[in-house]
C-alpha cells in the first residue's frame, strides 16, 4: 500500500452535469477533488460540499486544455495524500455550426479536450483505480449513436467517446475497474450557450435536468454497467436509430440543427 487515501476527481466541475455529480459523490460518502479553471465557482462548491458534513473537496484548478493534465492533478493529489478511487471525465464543450464555415482551430480545440484529454485521463490512473477497487466515468452523450451534420465534429467526438469506453469496461473488467459511459440527451446547462445555441435549450420529451442524469451516471457506475442513456424516451431513441436507414437519420439530425442555427441568428 502506498499510503494514499482513495478520492473521486471529477473535471469540468465548476458548472452544470460536474456540479450535479460533484454533490450525487459526496452524498454518497466519497470524497472528492474537483477539477475546472473557474477557481471561485470550484471554492464555492467546496464549501457548499464541506457545509453538508462531507470532507472538503480538494480543490485543483487546471486549464485541461494545455499538456499535462494528468501530470498536474496526479501531482495536486500526491500533494494532498490522496489518489484516484473513481475518474470521472465530464469536461468538454460542443459548436452548433457547419464544419466548414466554423472556426477551424476553435474545432480542433474540442477534439482536444473531448478526445485527448479524456482518453489521457481514463489511462493515466488505472493503478490506482485497480488498487481501490474503483471505476471510470466518462460522460458522452446520445450524439455518440448519430451522424450529425450541423455539429459534425461535436458528434464524432461523443461517438469516440461511446467506443472508447465500451472498449475500455470489456479491457479492464478483469481488473475490477468499472468503466461506464452516460449519454445523456439534451440537458438545460452553459452547454448550449457555449455550443452556440440562442436562447439555451428548449424543453421537449428528451431534455433532462443535470441532476437526473448525475443520478443516472452514479448508480449506472456503482452497478458496473458499460452504458447508460437516461431516460425512457432517450433509450427508445437509440433503438430507433438501428432500425432507421442512416440516410434518414442524416436528413432529421441535418435539419434540427438548422433550425437551431437559424434561431441563433434571429
């Protein structure tokens, strides 16, 4: 035994899905370290977590983006005694808009936080994971099933993610480590605004609030599932999707995202 005691980190903790699942974790006894670059909104969830009688998150504020990620919070952990027990990759961010016409480097800073920095962290931590028994929770979403022109670089990503991690559960589950992808649908977060969307999202029979979905990811996790779509009109959806022909499925999804363009512009 190394000494360290066993912490669940969670990234992209400072808003939205990562708030929810920071507070669902310390609900449950875990205690966490809470990763983003909004150093005030991480203290103020730290203290909101420490008020209710669970340990003080460990606060790291890191900018994923840049190289090195796992590195700074292996060594942020190390410092504070502690290591991974669950890794719980939520970070990233969407763009509404055609490949084409959207900012090219703009895009490939998404690849690089949905794709690299998630697979660097789903792989940097395995020992620990294994030693404590714990898991890994990568947050995808329903646009991992679809093609997806009008956000095509967006829904590559979160269909590398939903391969990745099925990859992963079957890879490690030998090892005692959980790997659990959720793939949420449409959640009222700051990821509409940051993706582009007017006006956020509007409500329907798919949209579900962050806290069921957190919900969702936790127990899906704990029960060692490979994947979990949240909800019963989500999981219909991707049902549908192996029976619909893909051309269709191109012209629907194709069509949706232009209307959100459109009321962007408006």
């Amino acid at each position: 035994m190394n000494g360290l005691r066993p912490v669940t980190v969670i990234t992209g903790a400072s808003a939205g899905i990562g708030v929810a699942l920071a507070r669902i974790f310390a609900r449950n006894g875990h205690e966490l370290a809470l990763v983003a670059r909004r150093e005030d909104r991480l203290h103020q969830l730290a203290d909101e977590i420490a008020s209710s009688g669970a340990p003080k998150p460990i606060v790291i504020v890191a900018d994923l983006s840049k190289l090195g990620a796992a590195r700074q919070i292996g060594e942020a952990l190390a410092a504070n005694g502690a290591e991974p027990q669950f890794m719980v990759n939520n970070a990233g961010f969407g763009l509404v808009g055609l490949a084409s016409s959207r900012d090219r480097d703009e895009q490939l800073a998404m690849i690089d936080l949905n794709l690299r920095v998630l697979t660097e962290l789903s792989l940097a931590f395995v020992p620990s994971l294994e030693r404590h028994q714990g898991g890994l929770l990568n947050v995808g979403s329903m646009a991992g099933f679809l093609p997806g022109p009008g956000m095509a670089v967006y829904y590559a990503t979160k269909a590398y993610v939903l391969s990745f991690s099925e990859a992963l559960h079957s890879e490690l589950k030998s090892r005692g480590v959980r790997v659990t992808v959720i793939c949420p649908g449409p959640v009222p977060t700051e990821f509409a605004a940051r993706a582009g969307v007017s006006g956020g999202l509007t409500p329907g029979i798919l949209t579900q609030s962050a806290e069921s979905v957190a919900a969702a990811g936790y127990r899906g996790l704990m029960r060692g599932q490979r994947a979990v779509v949240p909800g019963l009109a989500n999981k219909l959806i991707t049902i549908l999707i192996r029976i619909v022909p893909r051309r269709l499925m191109l012209r629907l999804v194709g069509s949706r995202q232009s209307r959100r363009r459109s009321a962007s512009r408006t």
